[in-house]
C-alpha cells in the first residue's frame, strides 16, 4: 500500500540481515558443534545434497521454463543459498532430528560464504555477469561474522543471558519481514506483472527439494526421523540471505524468486511438519493399544 516507507530502508539491508544473523549466532551453543563431529557422514550427505540437488533442480526449471536471465539468477541464487533456520522449528515440529537439522543448517551456513557465490556464479555465468568476489565479501560480512559475534556474546555472558535468549530469534524473525517487505516495496510494479510461471518455478524447487532431500536419505539408510529432516533441509533454503545478494550484486528482480520462495518454503514445510507429527502421534497410539491389549490378554 506505502511502499515508499520501505523502500527507503534499502540503505540498511545489509544490517538488517547482520542483526538476523547475530540473533541466530546468539542461541547457538557448544553442543551444536560437537554433533557435527559425532556425525560427520550423514552430516557430509546431508550437505552434498543441499549444494547439489536444489542448485541443480533450479538451473533445470530456468532452463525447461525459459525465464528472463534476471529471474533465472535470482532462481538458482536462491536454490544455492544455505539451509534456513528456520527449518530448525519445522524438524521440530515435524517431529524428526532437530539435532540432525541445527547440524546441517550450521555447516551450510559455514561453508555459505564460497558456495552460494561459486554455485551461482559457476551455473549462471553464461545467463549474467555474477560478481563473485563481492558477493563472497558480503557473505562473510552479513553473515559469519555477526554469526560468530553473537556465539561469542552467548559464550561471555553464560547463563547471565538466558533470561532473555526468547528475545533473539524474535528479533531475527522481524528483521527477515522487514527484509521481504523491502523485496516487494521495490519490485512492486514487477509482482503486479508476475506470471504464474515464477511462482510455479518457486513452487517446483521447493517441492522437488523436498523430495529428493527424502529419497537421498532413504538411499543410504538413514531413519525416518533423518529422512524428514533431509526432506525439510532439501527444500528450505535462506531465502532471506538470497533476497538481499540478489539486490545488493544482481538487481530488484532477482530478487522476486528469493520473495516468493521465503513463503512459499514455510507454507510448505508447515504443511510437512503437521501430516509427519500426526503420523508420529498416530503411530504412538496404535502401539499403545497393540501393548496395553496384550496387558490385558496376559492378565486374563
């Protein structure tokens, strides 16, 4: 309705996206970083499949659809962005390895700063000029170090700061809208342009993502609590971190895919989540009657 109001927050986008991720840096503990050692294969599997399968999945799409070089960028800039955090409260909810899901987030947000600008770089060169080095600096800037800042905050204070350790992904959340709404006040003429098309391309990633991200786990044998979270991780990519590249290093319009995509992962990633947990609880109850029924067979 007032785009004007957002717009003029451009200037700010980069620490925006730096308060974000010190919010996320300020939760994370010690303990997320020894699972990544206890569980180095499946979590080597895990990452492999995110940097290749989504990257791959979007140049496909761009490719089968024919998009315009700006959306194609935004498209696999998007899909090369590391794992969202907030697939962390999906596994949560989906009932699958929360642990498994904070591990992959963190080491494809560590190795986010060379990838996501290799990856985009390497499938897109020939689309439009991706400035890599730029956009590795800014990797860096917006979200290793604000990340690692707010690790060392946690570390300092110790137990001084949990009182109030609710308040940090709150404000991560609120910056992340402010960023999105950033996105649509600027392509404002573009969205009412948008065909259906951009948004069945965003739709198709995700959703294939998701299932190649299941089908990789079933294949080398992970449990199903694993297989979900694969699943989560494959098809929620940082979107927000994608939406504020595509601005900053290739244009407003790159960034509609990365707008789309940061609802479109949690639509569907929500709705994964409820059909997994009622499946779950499902499960428990039909054991519970299976062995109370056998309770009372024994008795009689």
């Amino acid at each position: 309705m007032w785009p004007r109001g957002f717009a003029a927050l451009r200037g700010g986008m980069d620490w925006f996206f730096a308060v974000t991720m010190f919010g996320i840096g300020v939760v994370l503990e010690a303990e997320d970083f020894k699972r990544i050692v206890q569980r180095p294969v499946i979590v080597l599997i895990g990452t492999i499949e995110q940097y290749s399968v989504m990257p791959l999945t979007a140049y496909a799409i761009a490719r089968i659809l024919n998009l315009e070089p700006e959306i194609t960028v935004g498209l696999i800039l998007t899909a090369s962005a590391p794992g969202a955090m907030s697939s962390n409260v999906i596994s949560y909810i989906a009932r699958a390895d929360v642990a498994y899901s904070v591990s992959l987030t963190t080491v494809s947000t560590l190795l986010a700063p060379v990838v996501t600008p290799g990856l985009t770089y390497l499938l897109t060169k020939s689309v439009l000029p991706v400035p890599f080095w730029p956009m590795l600096f800014s990797v860096v800037w917006m979200v290793i170090l604000p990340l690692f800042v707010g690790f060392g905050v946690r570390r300092y204070l110790g137990d001084r700061i949990k009182t109030i350790l609710p308040i940090f992904p709150a404000i991560s959340a609120t910056f992340i809208i402010f960023i999105c709404s950033l996105v649509i006040a600027l392509n404002r003429e573009y969205l009412a342009k948008m065909t259906g098309v951009v948004l069945a391309a965003a739709v198709a990633m995700n959703i294939l993502g998701m299932v190649a991200g299941y089908i990789v786990a079933w294949i080398f044998r992970m449990d199903v609590r694993q297989r979900r979270t694969l699943a989560i991780e494959g098809g929620m990519q940082n979107a927000g971190l994608g939406t504020v590249l595509a601005i900053k290093h290739i244009g407003e319009r790159a960034a509609m895919p990365a707008a789309i995509f940061v609802f479109i992962c949690i639509i569907t990633g929500s709705i994964a989540a409820a059909v997994w947990q009622r499946k779950t609880e499902n499960g428990r109850q039909r054991t519970e009657d299976r062995t109370q029924g056998r309770h009372r067979e024994g008795k009689s």
